[in-house]
C-alpha cells in the first residue's frame, strides 16, 4: 500500500473485507453480508453522509464494537438505534474440522449505532464493522478483501489503474466504481432507453395534435391555395409552406419545453424539488448527446405531421386549378 500512496493521484486507500454471515436480532434473522472496514473508509464514500438514523461511529479501541447497519437490514431485522440493551448476534462457520459436539459457528455482537441508505441493493444487505472485529469474526487476522481507493482527479481513472496494476502485478484485480457496478448501470442504462422510447410514443400521438391543426388550416385557406397557384406557384413550394408550417410550430414547442426543462432542472439541482423515498434528492444531470437525441427526435416527428397537411394542400390546388 506503501507504493500505491505514493501515487500522485492516490488521496485515500482504505483496507476492507467482507464475507457472507447469519444476523440475529431480538428474535428476527436474516443472511447479510458484515464488512470491516478502517477509518479511512468514510473518506473514500463519503458514508457519514449517507446516514439517516443515528451517527457513524466506529472505533476500535471501545470495549464495545459497533455495527452502521443498511436501511434494509434495519427494517428486516427491526432493529432499534435507540435500544443500548438489545445486540445484533452475528453468527460465522468456523474454519476448519469442527467436532461432533462442538458449535460449528462463531458468534459475536455488535451494537447497532447508525442506519445508512446509499441503494436499495446495498441497503438490504450490508452491515458495517471495524476491520478488526470483522478479522475475528471471520478468523483471518491480517488479511483483507481489497483496498478501496479515492482519487484526486477522476478524469484519470484508467491511468491510475495501470499504474496501480503495474505495481500489484497481474495477480489482483483492479475495478473502477463503475465497473463494480456494471450491473447496476447496465439496468439504469436500459432503463433510460425504455423511458425515451416511451416519450417518443407519447409524442407521437401527441403529434397527432399537429396534423389536425394543419389540415384545419388547409381547408381554412382553400382559397388562398388557389390563389397561389393562379400566380403560378408550384405544387411542390405549397407543399413546403405547410412543412414550414409544421416546423414552426415544433419550435415553438422545442423552445417552450426547454424552457421548462432548464428551469427544472436547475431547481432541482439547488433546491431538490423531487426526492427519493428515503429524502435524498432525486439524481438529475444534463447530457448534451441526450438532449441532441431528443431534439431530433421532436424536429422529426413534427415535419413527419406536417406531410399529410402538405399534400392535401397539393390535392385541393390541382382540384381546382382542373375546375
């Protein structure tokens, strides 16, 4: 860790370990995961801030060792932070041969001091340790599940990593916080293209909207069509007066709606005007390629509309120009 530290981009490294475990509280019981962690850890997540019950606290040297539990496994388990009698149990196998009558499982207590909500995935399963007490736990002193590291410069994920696996070696691996969540994000990925698709559907029949106003104003000015055409414009320029029309209209549409959508998107960012569950703001950003998708997908849509209302306009000038 010496050689990682040195990094210039390397601000924290914090030691970890996590494994599967039994919880036990007040008569409830649940599979979780117990993760020890040292006291650099709240510097790589910023977990402090996610706390919702109590206060995170977790120091070593107390003769009573502390758990910072998930909202989830809070409310499975029912636990009370407030409770300073009752104990989380955590139930471990014990390495190695285990005897006929012999208890094949460790088991020591933690005292619930804080719930945290970061996602519901983690949530419903993580309960937080010192890094010692969870060695004990799992009986593996001195050893460790990864480093978790916070960088200076996220821009430079990718040239950290090579650096930091030129110096582990090849044995190790090493993963981006993205890249731990692929899973995750490949869910919330799909989940936007979904949300587009659906927008796009709305506005689809929404555009509906916009081919009756036009064919509206085609049987409105029949006769100025005809007008047109007796001073001797082309089928084709009336046909691109009403696809011009039809743009107007979209932008005006566009300009209104990005309007809104600035003007939210700002408040949310300073006020949180929409939050989740759990009170956190509700995450927002503005991706300039999205909102380039979405505006062509408008200006499509629209002049699409505007077709039917431009060849009926050509249809109701040959009539008469026939008559």
């Amino acid at each position: 860790t010496e050689a990682i530290s040195k990094l210039d981009n390397v601000r924290y490294i914090s030691r970890t370990i996590e494994e599967i475990a039994f919880f036990e509280y007040n008569n409830n019981q649940d599979f979780g995961v117990i993760k020890g962690v040292d006291q650099y850890y709240p510097y790589i997540n910023d977990i402090d801030s996610t706390i919702i019950e109590g206060q995170y606290y977790l120091n070593p040297d107390d003769q009573v060792h502390y758990a910072v539990i998930g909202a989830g496994v809070r409310n499975k388990l029912a636990v009370s932070i407030d409770n300073d009698f009752e104990r989380l149990k955590i139930y471990m196998p014990k390495r190695g041969r285990v005897g006929n009558f012999e208890d094949p499982f460790r088991r020591m207590d933690l005292k619930p001091i804080a719930a945290f909500s970061i996602q519901q995935d983690f949530d419903s399963k993580y309960v937080i340790s010192d890094l010692g007490f969870a060695q004990n736990l799992i009986d593996v002193s001195n050893k460790i599940s990864s480093y978790e590291i916070r960088l200076n410069d996220n821009t430079l994920v990718e040239k950290t990593k090579a650096r930091i696996q030129d110096i582990l070696g090849t044995e190790f691996k090493i993963l981006s916080k993205y890249e731990q969540d692929a899973s995750f994000l490949r869910i919330m990925n799909i989940e936007k293209w979904v949300g587009y698709a659906l927008l796009l559907l709305t506005f689809l029949l929404v555009a509906f909207n916009i081919v009756g106003a036009l064919w509206m104003i085609v049987l409105e000015k029949r006769s100025d069509i005809t007008v047109f055409k007796a001073l001797g414009a082309t089928e084709q320029q009336l046909g691109r007066i009403f696809i011009h029309e039809g743009f107007l209209l979209c932008l005006s549409g566009i300009i209104i709606g990005v309007i809104i959508s600035l003007i939210v998107y700002f408040l949310q960012i300073r006020y949180a005007l929409i939050a989740t569950p759990n009170g956190f703001a509700y995450p927002i950003s503005f991706k300039f390629v999205d909102f380039v998708f979405i505006l062509l997908a408008v200006i499509g849509i629209s002049l699409l509309a505007a077709v039917p209302a431009a060849r009926k306009a050509k249809s109701i000038a040959a009539y008469f120009r026939n008559e």
